[in-house]
C-alpha cells in the first residue's frame, strides 16, 4: 500500500530557496515570493539587491514611492547604488538626502553614482533665497577669478540643506565603507565644489580600492567659477585609478606625471571637461601626452567643451596634441565651430576617433560658418567630409546650430557607410548646395534616401519638435538639461 507524502513547502530550509530564486529574473522572484507567506522574506536577501537604482523624478511618483520603499530597508544592504535624482525639486532632495544618510549605516557599499536633472540645486518655490558660499583656502592661487576665494551661487532653503547633508554623508561614507571603488559626483556642482576635502579623505580611506573617480563638474556659471586647492599630489596615493573625470582646471603635466606612474593600474578612461581657460593655466605638453599613452596603451580620452569661448579657440594652440588618445570630442553651446581643429582631429585622431558632437543652438550668430565661411576656400576639402574619410573607425557625428550641404551629408555617409552607427543633424541645419537656402521638402527627403542607401539603414534628419528647447532657441537657459545625459554615461564603462 502507498503511502501519499505530503511536503511542506513552507518548511524549505532558506539556504535552498534562495539558491534556487538566484536563478529566476526580478519579475519571477517576485511572482515565486508571493506563493507563500514564510517565503516572503527570501525577496530581500541581500544576495538579490547588491545592485540598486533609485529614481527620484516629481514627473513620476510611483517610481518615487518605489525607490523610497526599496531605500527603506535595502540602502543598508547594498553594495552598488545609482541615484538618479531631480535636483531642482525640494521632496526629491529630501528623498534623496535620506538615502545618503542611510548609506553612511552601509560599510558594504562600493559603489555610489549620482545622476541629476540639472548641475545646481537650486529649487522654485516659496523658499526664502539662500546664497551658498565656498571658501578656497588656497591663499598662494593668483587666479583672477579666485581672488576673493569664494562663490556665491542662489539657493533655496532645501537646496542649502541638501548640498550640506549630502557632503556631510558622502564624508561618512568615503571615511566608513570597507571597500569603496567607485565614487561619482554627478557632475552636480554644489558637490564637485567640495572635491579638495572628498579628495585627502578618499587618499586617507580608500587609496587602495577606488577604481573609478567622478569629480568633473557642469558649471551654473561657465564664466565666473572658483578654482579649488587640487594638485596633482592629491591623486599620488590612489594606485588603482582605471577611470576618473576632472575639470580641466587641474590638468597638467604633473597630473599626468602622477598618472603615468609605472606601478599604477592601467587606465582605461580619462574625462576632461573644459570650461573657461585661466590665464594662467600652464596646459600640457606633447611629450607628457606620450608618456601617458605610453604607460596606459588602452586608455580612452575623452574631452567636452561646455560654454568653453576659450577652449574652442585655443583647440589648435594647445589644449590638443597629436599624442592624445582621443576616442570623443563634444562641443557643447560655444557659439562657434573651429575649422581649422576639425582639420586638426582628422590629421591626428585618425586612428583613435570615434565620436564627434558640435551643438550650438539653431538661431545662434555663427550659423554659416561652416559653408559660406568656406567659401573664399573652395579648393580645400570640406573638413568634415574629411574627417569621415580619415577616421577609420568613427561611430557617431551630431551637428547642430550650422547649415551644412546636403551633399556632404551624402559624401560622409558613403564614406562612412554601415561604420556610422549614429548621424544627428537636424533638417533645419540642411542646405542646397549652390545657395546656402533652406533645403526644402523635396531636397530633404532626396538627402536622407541617398544617406539611407549610404549607411545601409533607414535615416531621417531630426525634426524641430525632436530638439531640445535649448537647441531649438539660445534663450532657453537649461542647457545643462541637455549636456548631462550625453556626458554623465562617461564616467562608467559598461
């Protein structure tokens, strides 16, 4: 006679229900959790949630109600936080304040990457106006711009809070996590303002495992900021760097002496953002860029301008050298295109580049730089078609906020063919050939059928309503909106 045995699912030892629910994706975990009451507190093993990404957005609450959930009994379990965050909203600082607090409770945490809506903190509202003064105790800097050392920036009374919560709790979590390897700030400058105090902490506690540094900043004011007290013997004890974004304030030949140091990790990565230009910024020198190809043969550069009238100009008078390994050049908002450094990028980054962005706004003054300031030069060759020809191995090309010949368009994509994995250029930006007018209708649709056929794949030229405002009008003000997705993605390598 049989006997009939009955399990008692319930009963499960946890060691193997959690071995089995690490093989099930979120979705199916959830679903299998839900079967059974004892089953429940599997869900939040810790071993599930070593990777967390929050959302604080005001567009949408429920994600908001999510992520505070999650954060609730999840911050202090996890070893890799992204905190995407909009920083001009009061409740989504707040909510996001209290996951940084809970995160100074998690000495497991090796990962921290912020992801703002905007560079400032400062929110609308009926807050009274603050003003947000950072002192620069580096008395022996003669920049004219630090003379007073100190910036003031307009915030609100929940903005003022958050910005000193937040240095406070990155403080503590830099000071307690066991094994910090990644530390990105953003580009949020109310926090990358603080990076001469992050830095000896971050030396003093985590020298050893900080693997991937994000200090670049996106400024509110691109033509007024305070220089910080950094040098280059700050970065002399981390021996692990593979990746860091900076400010290309405080890059020098001494920096990458520092960095080029024969016992240090191999880079992989090296952001620079250029903003204003001092002068009294010393700049670099090819040999230095050689020693530092030499000693990290696989390390990619790669450079945006942001508002930088300096940089644009001084492209081909020093702030590019041949040695640069230079894989991505972005222009964001300087108001003019240099033709004679495009030249330059397709002469010595032949090998190496594989992105280029140049993006002003449409109604910007430099318009016809590109076609009618050629035109006393009709025997050289359009510089961008060049640069498609000469660069092996280019990916993606935006231009926006210059008109430009439909016929180049056409020569860049048969030259490029199915290597050119992305093209944005807006249709307002096209012109007939021989007049500079306006491509109408029929020229538009004729352009993009023969670039279709070039690269392989359907392609349209952008329409006004897919720009940004900023892109579509020089008097929107959120140009940091638009630059911070497209630069924010540098600092992590997939």
């Amino acid at each position: 006679m049989s006997t009939q045995t009955q399990w008692h699912w319930n009963l499960l030892p946890s060691v193997i229900l959690i071995e089995i629910l690490s093989y099930l994706p979120l979705s199916d975990r959830i679903n299998a959790c839900s079967t059974c009451k004892s089953w429940r507190s599997a869900l939040f093993h810790p071993s599930f949630w070593r990777r967390i990404e929050l959302v604080f957005n005001s567009c949408d609450w429920s994600s908001v109600e999510r992520s505070r959930f999650v954060a609730s009994w999840g911050a202090r379990k996890l070893r890799s936080c992204i905190l995407h965050l909009e920083t001009v909203n009061t409740n989504c600082l707040v909510e996001a304040d209290h996951v940084l607090l809970k995160l100074t409770r998690n000495p497991q945490i090796e990962e921290l990457i912020l992801f703002p809506s905007h560079c400032h903190t400062f929110t609308k509202g009926h807050d009274r106006p603050y003003y947000l003064r950072h002192h620069n105790n580096n008395n022996n800097n003669n920049n004219k711009n630090t003379a007073t050392h100190r910036r003031c920036l307009p915030c609100s009374r929940s903005s003022y809070q958050f910005i000193e919560s937040a240095q406070e709790s990155l403080q503590s979590i830099i000071s307690n996590s066991r094994n910090l390897r990644t530390v990105v700030l953003g580009c949020i400058q109310d926090l990358t303002d603080q990076a001469d105090i992050f830095l000896p902490l971050l030396a003093s506690h985590q020298a050893n495992t900080i693997s991937t540094l994000g200090l670049a900043s996106v400024k509110y004011d691109p033509n007024s900021y305070a220089l910080l007290d950094i040098t280059p013997d700050n970065f002399t004890a981390f021996t692990n760097i593979q990746v860091l974004t900076l400010d290309y304030d405080y890059v020098s030949d001494r920096l990458l002496s520092v960095l080029s140091t024969p016992y240090n990790t191999p880079m992989r990565r090296l952001v620079l953002h250029v903003h204003g230009i001092d002068q009294t910024h010393r700049g670099t020198t090819e040999y230095m860029w050689y020693r530092f190809k030499q000693q990290h043969p696989q390390c990619n550069l790669l450079m945006n301008l942001m508002h930088s009238y300096d940089g644009v100009e001084q492209l081909g008078s020093g702030l590019l050298h041949p040695s640069m390994p230079l894989t991505h050049f972005r222009a964001f908002f300087c108001e003019w295109i240099n033709i004679a450094a495009l030249r330059l990028l397709s002469n010595w980054y032949s090998e190496s580049l594989r992105h280029l962005s140049w993006v002003d706004s449409l109604d910007h003054g430099g318009w016809g730089m590109l076609t009618q300031g050629r035109d006393g030069d009709q025997e050289s060759p359009d510089p961008l078609v060049m640069l498609a020809w000469k660069c092996k191995n280019l990916e993606h090309l935006t231009l926006m906020g210059y008109g430009y010949g439909g016929s180049d368009v056409v020569a860049i994509a048969r030259l490029r063919g199915t290597g050119l994995k992305e093209l944005f250029i807006p249709e307002e930006c096209l012109e007939a050939d021989e007049s500079h007018e306006p491509a109408n209708e029929e020229d538009i649709d004729n352009i993009a059928e023969d670039v279709s056929a070039g690269l392989g794949k359907t392609w349209r030229p952008l329409t006004l309503s897919e720009l940004h405002p900023c892109v579509r009008t020089a008097s929107s003000a959120d140009t940091d909106h638009f630059i911070l997705p497209r630069v924010l993605s540098d600092s992590v390598i997939s």
